[in-house]
C-alpha cells in the first residue's frame, strides 16, 4: 500500500485510544508500534532489502547514507508486549526501534554483511527518484524519503520498561529464510520495492544525468 492509503489510519487509530480510555480511564496500555517486519510479514515493506541485497549487483539506494529508519522486529514488539501486559502496565509507548539512531546506508550495509552479498550500493537523492515516479517507503521500502521525522519517533519510555531487540542480521536472514519457504510464485511478485527492469531503469536514467558513479 503506498503512503497515500494511510491518510484516515492516524486519525482512526487516535480516536480508538480515546474510545479506550473513555471506558477503562487509568486503566489501558497503548502501545504504537512503528514499521514491523520480519518473518511472516506479508507487505514486504522490510523483506525487499534482504532479498535484492542477496541477489548482488548494483543495488539503486535511496536518498542519502544517514537518513534516519525505523522499525521492529513483530518477535521483539510481541515479547514485550505479553511483558507489559503480565505486569498490569498502564500508559501510552512509542514501540519501535533499533535502540540507538540508524541510518539506512547502515542498515543496507548490515544486510549485506548478514548475508554474504556481493552488492554494492549506488545512492540516487530524493529529488531524482520523485522525477522518476520512485516513492518512498513503498518503492523504497523503510526509507521515509522528506518525511524523515517519522523516522525519529521517542521510545525512551518503552526502552525504559525493558523494550530490546534482536540483531539487524537475524531479522534479515529470518525474513530471507522465511521468504523463500513461499511458494515461486510469492516469491516472483514482491509487494514492495522496485521490480528489476523499473530499478534498472532508474539507475540508467542517473548515469545519464550525473555520468559514471563509483557504487559502495
């Protein structure tokens, strides 16, 4: 689902909380997760990067090495959850992660360790991808593109009540085992991210603007 299907799931999800603390005041947990990936997730809204990044070659990047992701592991968000909930805890929590600030040259660059590849990385900037028709978080799935607050929410109260997650590289190779148990023609259609001709498309049309780049 690209970005625009999301516009009433805020406003919804707010007035669900107020409903919910209308009739149990003092007495509910609100947790608000951010992106949940991993294995089992059927959006590929994080599964992409670890399948691309193991097929190698030259991979188009989005934006810029330091912008800012987020998201979590739905083993990570459920442990914790049942934690919070066998403890009686009460409040509202941000639930995302990875405990400290990652930016997404980081993130594709621990993929790509996790998994032995041999790709490299050619970073192509907002601007050029929006000419291109390439969306951010669903053609480049995680990356929030110019809305890179949304990648900066608070968790230090969840972190506070014992919120930890898993290894970068154990998501990206649970997700890539779990991907390819899928039947053949699951794992021929991606729900997220660039198909293989569009990217090299992309990738072409930036050369021709910018001339010969060194990949990463």
């Amino acid at each position: 689902m690209r970005a625009s299907g999301y516009k009433t799931y805020g406003p919804l999800k707010g007035l669900s909380e107020k409903e919910a603390e209308k009739w149990f005041p003092k007495k509910t947990l609100i947790i608000r997760p951010g992106l949940i990936v991993g294995p089992g997730d059927e959006t590929d809204r994080f599964t992409y990067w670890p399948v691309r990044i193991e097929r190698g070659g030259e991979v188009l990047a989005p934006g810029a090495s330091p912008d800012p992701v987020q998201f979590i592991d739905a083993r990570d968000l459920a442990e914790w959850t049942i934690r919070m909930v066998e403890n009686r805890e009460t409040g509202i929590y941000n639930a995302t992660g990875p405990a400290k600030p990652l930016g997404i040259g980081d993130m594709l660059g621990e993929i790509k360790t996790a998994l032995g590849s041999n790709a490299n990385f050619t970073w192509v900037n907002a601007e050029f991808l929006k000419q291109q028709s390439v969306q951010a978080w669903s053609d480049m799935p995680v990356w929030a593109g110019d809305e890179l607050g949304l990648a900066r929410t608070k968790i230090s109260r969840a972190l506070a009540k014992g919120l930890t997650f898993r290894p970068l590289a154990d998501t990206a190779r649970n997700t890539l085992a779990w991907f390819k148990s899928q039947s053949q023609d699951r794992q021929a259609h991606l729900k997220a991210g660039l198909t293989p001709e569009h990217e090299a498309q992309v990738l072409a049309a930036w050369r021709k603007q910018t001339g010969p780049t060194k990949p990463e």
